[in-house]
C-alpha cells in the first residue's frame, strides 16, 4: 500500500509547526516512508494526495482543550463546504471531493490527526514546552495507530 504521511503547519509560528515536527520524527522511525513536510492546503491537497492509497494528515487544531491532546479524525467526521471555511482556503473534504471529480486517484485510507495547540501565533520555531514534551509520545502513538 502506497502510505503518504502528510505534516501541515507554519514551522515559524510555534506550535502551529506541531505536524511538521511530528512528520519529521515519523521519517526518522522510518526512512523509507513518503513524508510531505508543508505550510500548503485546501486545493494543493490534492497534488500531494493523489496517486497514494493511504494518506496520514497531522495538524494542529485550537479549541479550549487541554494543549497537547491528540484527536483522530476520518475524512467522513468532516463535512465538505461550498465557501471558504478554513484558513487554508477550502478544507480538507471539499478538496478530496473536488480532487475525485476532476478524476484523481485519490487515497481510499485517510486519516487525520489533530493536536490541539496553545501558540500559534507567537514567531519562533520551537514549540511550546508542553507540546514539546508531548512530540514524542504522540508520535509513537501515530505510528502504533497507523502501523507505520
């Protein structure tokens, strides 16, 4: 099965790089993995995904849960729109649906994960202390979940 591990974020802006890290440290685990480290969503989706089986997103989200918490979603969880709804222009859904319709191979297996962040929006290229301390853990829990 052809596997994508596909990390999203801004490795400028803090946690919001979370996905990246992650991504980073799943190619370390495992080099012969087909890792995408970027800053690109909505439509450019769909040039990184086709032509995969099986897709890996990691991002981060912020709500007001406790920083650090790692969600597992499925493309079904999230609800294709016809505006404009995320700050990568059109979400994730409504690319792999406009990708399918154009006929691209797009991957049958997605997951997403989402770890929630406090800073996204402090420059620096670190992450805070405390999704930095959880890196480690959520990496090996993808990797376990996914079995990368």
């Amino acid at each position: 099965m052809k596997t994508l591990i596909l990390g999203f974020g801004n490795p400028i802006l803090t946690d919001d790089g979370v996905g990246i890290r992650i991504a980073q440290k799943i190619k370390k685990e495992n080099p012969y993995l087909e890792v995408i480290e970027t800053s690109e969503a909505g439509i450019a989706l769909i040039d990184h995904a086709a032509g995969y089986d099986k897709l890996v997103i990691i991002d981060s989200i912020k709500t007001e849960q406790k920083p650090g918490e790692l969600y597992k979603l499925e493309l079904e969880d999230l609800k294709p729109t016809a505006y404009l709804s995320s700050s990568h222009g059109i979400d994730i859904a409504t690319a792999f649906k406009l990708g399918e319709s154009l006929g691209y191979k797009m991957p049958k297996h997605i997951s997403l994960y989402a770890v929630e962040i406090r800073d996204n929006t402090t420059f620096g290229e670190e992450c805070t202390e405390e999704i930095e301390k959880r890196i480690p853990f959520i990496t090996k829990q993808i990797i376990e979940e996914e079995r990368l």
